[in-house]
C-alpha cells in the first residue's frame, strides 16, 4: 500500500495523490484517467433545486449564475459517454448491502434508488467477470472484464470494469488525434508571442523506489496555441498560483475560500443485519433526504452505501482478534504506517472515539447534517461510527499555501 502514493521525489508514483494543507486535506488520483480511477461511479445530476448558495446568518439564498436547465444537455453528453445512461446497479438481489439500505428506507419512509453507475456490468444471462466481448480497442489495448462485485472501485479497478477517463473520453481523443503522455508532470506554464509555453518533467518508470528532487530530470518544452488547464480544482489552481509572476492579471482571490465536497465517512457497527460490505461495487443506493427548498425541513443530502476491498475484511477481523494475533496484527500495522508515505502529515486517524466526537470536530454547517445523516441511522437500529471525512475540516480554506508539495 505505501508505494501506491505520488511523490516522485520520494520515489513514489503511485496512483493516491495527498495534498494538505492548512485548513483542508484530500484525496485526489494521479494516475491516466485521473478521479475517475478511484471515484464511485455515482453519475448524479445535481438536485434541480439545489443550485443556490446560503446568504449568511442573514439567511436567503442567492441563486448561481448557472441553472440545472443549462446544464442538462451536458448531463446527458457525460452520461451517455460514461456509460451511465439508463445503468442503475443491476444487483440489488445478490449483495446484502443495498438490501439492508433497501430495508433501512422503507422502514424511515425515504426515498431509495439504485444510481447511475459508469460501470460496466455483466449482461442477460452472464455471470459477473466475465470478458467483454470486444473491449481491447482502448488506450491500454487490453481487454476488459465486466463488474465481478468486488468492491474494489475506491483503489482502481484493475478488470477495467469502470468506465473510467482512459476507457470513454481518453480513448475517445486518441482515436481522434490527440497525443497522451503519461507520467508527466507540469512545472511552469507562460503565456508567449501567439500562445502559450509548457515545461514538464517525466518521471520514468525506472525511477519508481528511487528518492530524487524532481527539479533534477530536465525539463521538456511544449508550445501551443491555445492551453486548456485541467489538472482538477487543486492541480490547475496550483499551477497558476505557483506561475502567478507570468499571469499578472490573476485575482489575489485564487486559492482562496476552498472548500472540501463535505462527504462524510461513516461505519455501521454492530448491525443486526449481515452487509457483507466488501461484496458489491463501492456505492449501489442512496437514500435522498429533502432540503428546506424542496420539501424537507433542513438541509438536503444522501446516504448511501459505501463498500470496501475483500483485504480490508482482514483488518476489520484483525480488530477483532484477541491475544497473540491481536498483538501480531498490530505490529504489522504499526510496520507499515512506518514506511515515508504514512508519515506523510495528510491524515492519521487511526482510533475511533464515538462519532459524536468527530463530528463535534466538523464545521458547525456539515456537522448538522452529519448529525441528521448518523441519528437517521441510528433510527433505524444501527450503531454507527463516523471515522473520517473526504476533503473537508474547517471550511473554507486556503490552498494558497501547501503544507506539502513539491
Ligand atoms: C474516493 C473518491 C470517490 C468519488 N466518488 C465520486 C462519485 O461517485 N461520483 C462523482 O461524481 N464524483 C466522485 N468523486 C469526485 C470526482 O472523482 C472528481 O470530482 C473528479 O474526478 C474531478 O475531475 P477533474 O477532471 O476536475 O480532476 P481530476 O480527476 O483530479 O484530474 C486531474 C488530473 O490532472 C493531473 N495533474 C494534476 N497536476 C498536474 C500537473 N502539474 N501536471 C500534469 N498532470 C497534473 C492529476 O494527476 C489528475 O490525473 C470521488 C472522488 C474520490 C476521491
Ligand atoms: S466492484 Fe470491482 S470489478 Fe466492479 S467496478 Fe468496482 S473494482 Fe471494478
């Protein structure tokens, strides 16, 4: 696990790519594909009436210079290249996890739906895993299998069974031209006579396990016309902020008021039901509670089932163990935190207190509904813990100074 992180000057060129700082921390993927490696497949559109911001302790809203009108076509575009058009999660029946979420709704009179999932699953009269026929024509040249329900789409999926960027939009620039580089990385960009100047470094493959200062491989000189930044929402306003000197018309706003996407992580412990939560793709259902603008009484969200890798079953059993093994188990665990990637200063929650601790440690506006989120649960004859939390601590933050990134 430790080599999986990105930090060439580590030696490391893995696929997790911790930035931290300050006030905020995340989780982003590094790898050809980017998110779309490690996210949850979830294609959502945004609820139609949740494209407001809150005024402030004044109260109101203030409606956003975009409208869920305007952007559905462009739903529609993703949706329909991601594979997500008309594919809720098929297996409802076979995984005890979207069953219990099924049972848990019904019981608190909410609303319950399979998503659209970017996955491809096995058809009629196919079992799960199965190959693809004719999937080798993508950007790998390798054949795909469809979802064998392993619960692995948080790590990477590696039966290419997610309709990740590298299968869809990738390979779809690929057959049209484009040329993809992989491992390199954008240092400096500036504007010149006619467009635009790129430098970069690449970091080859027999540089993995090997420590050196990334400002040591040359650097490699591009020039365009036209530059389209699309290194995400840290990367791209990193870049700018880091080559701000050749952009004097930038804001002194860039970087600043960050704000995490506010998901919480949360653990059923004890449950009476059997969730097998490593069985089935990562997310399969949601439960949707209403926001004050559209029917609710508070703010809206959704719960939904989260899964994990067979592997981290072991870790939950290990938790469980007494003796001997229980000794043992912790010392490999203590190993590997050792290692330089987990001394990184990104994140180290490693006890769990009762969640209403950590969530006394959210922002008071995500601690409500974390709050609404955990008590709905217990509602319904569930101990529940929350453990950590993706991106957001205290909102909003400042990403105009990386506590570590080189
Ligand atoms: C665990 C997890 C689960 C998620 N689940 C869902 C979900 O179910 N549904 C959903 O809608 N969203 C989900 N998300 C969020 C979603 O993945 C992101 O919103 C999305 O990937 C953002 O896309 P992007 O293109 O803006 O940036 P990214 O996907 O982050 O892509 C940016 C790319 O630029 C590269 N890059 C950065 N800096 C440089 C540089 N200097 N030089 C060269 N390359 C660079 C990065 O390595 C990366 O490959 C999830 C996210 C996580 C972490
Ligand atoms: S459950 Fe497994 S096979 Fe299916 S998409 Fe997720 S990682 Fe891939």
């Amino acid at each position: 696990m430790a080599a999986n992180f990105w930090d060439p000057s580590e030696g490391l060129q893995g696929i997790f790519d911790i930035w931290s700082f300050r006030h905020l921390e995340s989780v982003v993927a590094s790898g050809v594909g980017g998110g779309s490696l490690i996210y949850a497949n979830v294609m959502l559109r945004k609820d139609e009436h949740w494209f407001v911001r809150d005024q402030g302790p004044a109260g109101g809203y203030e409606s956003w210079p975009v409208t869920r009108e305007d952007l559905e076509p462009w739903y529609d575009r993703a949706e329909k290249m991601m594979g997500a058009t008309g594919n809720p999660y098929p297996y409802t029946d076979r995984t005890a996890k979207t069953q219990a979420m099924r049972r848990a709704a019904s019981r608190l009179g909410m609303d319950w739906f399979r998503p659209p999932l970017a996955i491809a699953f096995a058809g009629d009269g196919k079992r799960p895993g199965e190959p693809i026929p004719d999937s080798a024509d993508n950007i790998h040249g390798v054949a795909r299998l469809s979802c064998r329900l392993c619960g692995e789409c948080d790590i990477g999926c590696n039966d290419g069974a997610k309709n990740s960027l590298d299968f869809t939009y990738l390979t779809a620039a690929v057959r049209a031209g484009a040329q993809l580089q992989d491992r390199s990385e954008v240092k400096e960009i500036l504007p010149i006579d006619g467009g635009y100047e790129v430098r970069y470094v690449r970091h080859h493959a027999d540089n993995e396990g090997i420590r050196r200062g990334t400002g040591v491989p040359p650097k490699t000189v591009l020039r365009c016309r036209t530059l389209v930044l699309g290194a995400g929402t840290f990367g791209s306003t990193f870049l700018l902020l880091r080559n701000r000197k050749a952009f004097p018309g930038l804001s002194p706003a860039l970087g600043t008021r960050f704000c995490g996407n506010g998901d919480l992580l949360g653990f059923v412990l004890d449950s009476p039901d059997k969730l097998n939560a490593s069985y089935g793709p990562v997310i399969t259902s949601t439960m949707r509670v209403p926001d004050e603008l559209d029917g609710g009484t508070g703010r809206g969200y959704y719960i939904q089932d989260g899964g994990y890798p067979g592997f981290v079953d072991w870790l939950v059993e290990a938790a469980t163990l007494t003796g001997p093994a229980k000794r043992a188990a912790r010392f490999a665990v203590r190993t590997d935190a050792s290692s330089p990637a987990d001394r990184r200063p990104a994140r180290s929650a490693t006890s769990w207190p009762h969640w209403s601790d950590r969530a006394s440690r959210l922002p008071a506006r995500c601690r409500c509904w974390a709050w609404a989120a955990m008590s709905r649960m217990a509602d319904c004859g569930w101990r529940t813990d929350i453990w950590s939390w993706t991106g957001v601590t205290r909102a909003p933050g400042s990403i105009s100074r990386p506590c570590r990134r080189r």
